[in-house]
C-alpha cells in the first residue's frame, strides 16, 4: 500500500458484538447526536409509522432505539434484530426499552417469531453487511418475516463513489472541529472503509468501520429474488425527489401478494476457515499450494468418474485456488480437501454443493487416493461433511453416486445414509448423462 491509503491498517477486528462493541456503544448517542435531533427522526417516523399501519414492525439493527423508541411509541410494536448486546443493552436502559423485542443475531440470517407489515433498515445499515452473499439474504430473510403486501424501507447513501475521480480512493465527508471522517473507496470490490477521527476526552481517537456499497438498481435486484418489488423511491424522508445528485435514497419495497416463487431459504454455504479437525484428519478449503497435491486427482480418469471431477490441469487449478472463498459465497460449490492433520498430507477431497437454500437442502460429494482407502477415512468425511450441512441449518443432505458403484455406496451406508433409490440421467461435468443412486441424511439420523 502507498502512503495515501489507510487500508492497511484498517477494519479493526471484529469480536462479538460485531464494529458497534461497548466502547463504540458507550459513546453512540453523543457521536451520533445530531441523528437525534426531532428535526431528523421525527420525519422517519412519520414515514415508516404511515407504512406500519398497525404492524407489527421489525428493525434491523435497532442499536440504542433511535427509531425504533419514537415509532413505538406512536403505537407501531416494534420487535429488533441486532448483533450488538452493548448496543441493545443502552436501548433496553432507557424509557421505554423494555416494551421492546431484541432478538441478538445477524439480520441476514436471524429468524424472529410472526409476520410483520413493515422491517426497515435505516442509517447506511445495510451496507454493514459486507459481502453481496450476506445482503441478498438480507434481503431475503426480510421476505420472509413480511406479510404479504408488507413494506421493506431502506435509508442508505448513493456509493461514495459517485464522487471521486478514476482512480481516487479518499473522500472526506465531514470536517469538523471534534469530528473527521475520510470514506475510503475500493471500486473493484464494491468495498468501503469508513475512518472516523473524533475528540475524546481532549484527544483524537480513530475508529474504522468496512461496508459494502451497492447501487440503487442492485439492491432492487436483490428485492427481485426475493420477491419483493420497487414502490417508491425517495432522496430523503420527507419524500424529496430522487435526482442525479442525491445523496441518499430512501427506498420502499413491497413483498408481492403471489410470489412466482418460495423466498423463505436464508440457509449460507460456509466453511470454517480453520478447517473442521476429525481427530487425526483436518478437512479444510484448498488453498494457492495445494495445486501439486490435488492435481493428480483432476488427471485421474477414475477419480473423476467416482468423485465427478471436472478436467481441470494444474495451471487451472493454481489459477483457481485464490478464488476459493468467492465461490463459496456464491453458493455453488464448496470445495474441500481431506489431509493427515500431523503431515498436512492430502489424502483427498470432497464437496458441498447445490444447495437449495429455500427448501435448505445441500449434495455433498468425497474423493479419496487409492492409497488412503480402506481406512473408514471417506464414511468419516461424508458424516463430517453432512454434519457441518446440518450445522448451517441445512435438513436434507443428498448423495449421488455412480450406479455399480458399491464401494461408494457402503460408505453412505455405514455413514448413516439411506438409498432412496434410482434418480435418471443426470449430468456429468463432462457433459454426459447417467443414472445415479440417490441416498440422503436428515437432521438427527
Ligand atoms: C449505524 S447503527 C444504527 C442503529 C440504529 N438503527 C440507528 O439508526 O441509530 C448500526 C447498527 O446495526 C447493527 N448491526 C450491524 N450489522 C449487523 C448485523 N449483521 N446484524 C445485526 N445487527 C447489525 C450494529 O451493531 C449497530 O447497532
């Protein structure tokens, strides 16, 4: 990094309580006094209580009550989603807090009880969530608290970038005497870093938070697939009109009355980076290096044919590997390695894949060198693998195999698995289609 970026030395490590910890939330309502004002909320509410109707409404990311404390007490129940226990604890100790729900967990995942009319998200919250794979869940866990004809509201800002030249990474948003704040853009990556310098007890403090920026239009995507569509679109709260130089919207999305399709699935594909540890294996996400000792496999017209492996050379791989997390977010593939937890050796591989996140079920798939076979080592790697589906929520794991296939198939059985039976043609990554012998794992078997 050159001298001109910050980014080296910033986000601050997350914990549990995510960027909003106690020293953050002890100071909130002073840093962000100017958020409190009546002449900011009291527009806010009006808007979402007009929404609300009755509710019930849910926020996400509620922090110390801001809105949520007003809107209630125009009578619209409010339940909260937040991920922050000091954040929420401030919310709880005023007047008031008490009448209001928090349910501490991650708004793109986290599941609250009823069907609500309104769920907001206020305040550039959104873009809290830093990856496009955790804002389309939002998105669609939001769906699925809605009632249908419910309202979605979001208040975020246009991309910083809007503003800044090609090739510019800083911008400076405020310059006050006891506050700087300096965005730092990454374009490529829809990335942002939000460095906030302000006077503490007669000295400068830093604090720098990451965000995810998105578009306008992506987010109406995101509704999209969620079956959520587009009914306003404003430049602020008191229905500003939306232009070329806004700096904010605020935008409302309907959840529709006849949904095409289901948009209930929040399930994430997700491995742990540490790898999962079965006592003398450690099953984890290939890394760049691993290309040597997996590239065999590739090559291996019979290894392919039983662990469906696609032709991939060397080069390919290599190519591949610093791309690993991307493709686990996407949701298509999570590609795995087995290795000797004492020699790091990699004995072979396995696979979650296709998930069906609305109706939560997950394929998995292993592979193991001939020299690593007849050890239990693949029945162990295909109960891990189906317990670690379990583990994010997951309730049917399916596995295929080759029909003929007996050595696979006593695996899946002395794993637990059950063979339901023959499933027809269906494609092999080299474009063939076979039979395949269908056994599955549920929850607790
Ligand atoms: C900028 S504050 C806004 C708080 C409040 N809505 C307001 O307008 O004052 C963002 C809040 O969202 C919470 N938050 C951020 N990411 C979250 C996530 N993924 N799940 C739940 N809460 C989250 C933070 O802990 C913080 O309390």
């Amino acid at each position: 990094m050159g001298d001109d970026t910050l980014e080296g030395r910033s986000p601050p490590p997350a914990h549990d309580d995510g960027h909003f910890d106690e020293r953050v939330a002890a100071r909130y309502d002073v840093s962000a006094a100017e958020m409190f004002e009546p002449a900011v909320v009291d527009p806010v509410v009006d808007f979402l209580a007009g929404l609300a109707g009755q509710g019930p409404a849910l926020e996400l990311g509620i922090g110390t009550g801001r809105i949520a404390l007003p809107l209630a007490e125009r009578g619209v129940p409010v339940h909260g989603i937040e991920l922050s226990r000091a954040m929420a604890a401030r919310l709880r100790a005023k007047p008031g807090g008490e009448a209001i729900d928090v349910t501490i967990g991650d708004f793109s995942t986290a599941r609250v009880p009823g069907a609500f009319a309104l769920a907001y998200v206020v305040f550039n919250t959104i873009e809290n969530l830093t990856t496009q794979a955790a804002q389309v869940s939002c998105f669609r866990n939001v769906a699925a608290h809605l009632e249908p004809g419910g309202y979605f509201v979001v208040e975020v800002e246009i991309p910083a970038a809007q503003w800044l030249a090609p090739g510019e990474t800083m911008r400076v948003f405020e310059a006050g005497e006891t506050h700087w704040g300096i965005d730092e853009v990454d374009v490529v990556r829809q990335g942002l870093v939000s460095h906030h310098f302000e006077q503490v007890d007669g000295r400068f403090e830093r604090m720098s938070m990451p965000f995810r920026y998105a578009w306008p239009a992506e987010l109406d995507l995101m509704a999209q697939l969620a079956g959520m569509t587009l009914r306003e679109r404003w430049g602020g709260w008191r229905r500003e009109p939306f232009t070329s130089v806004s700096r904010q919207h605020v935008s409302v999305w309907q959840k529709n009355t006849i949904r095409a399709l289901p948009s209930e699935g929040t399930v994430r594909l997700s491995f742990p980076d540490g790898g999962l540890r079965l006592d003398d294996l450690v099953v984890r996400l290939p890394r760049p290096g691993d290309e040597d000792a997996v590239a065999a496999a590739f090559a291996d017209e019979e290894l392919r044919e039983a662990g469906n492996l696609p032709v991939l050379s060397r080069d390919e791989l290599a190519e591949a590997l610093p791309h690993i997390g991307a493709l686990v977010e996407s949701g298509r593939l999570a590609p795995l390695v087995v290795a000797d937890a004492s020699t790091g050796e990699i004995l072979g591989g396995g696979t979650l894949h296709h998930l069906d996140a609305e109706r939560s079920v997950l394929e998995i798939g292993y592979w193991l060198y001939p020299h690593a076979r007849g050890r239990g080592i693949a029945t162990r790697l295909a109960r891990a693998l189906a317990e670690h589906a379990f583990s994010i929520g997951v309730q049917r794991v399916a596995a295929y195999v080759n029909v003929g296939n007996l050595g696979s198939e006593r695996v899946l059985e002395r794993a637990g698995f059950t063979r339901e039976g023959v499933v027809r043609s269906l494609p092999k990554p080299d474009g063939r289609r076979v039979d395949k012998t269908l056994f599955s794992l549920l929850p607790g078997e």
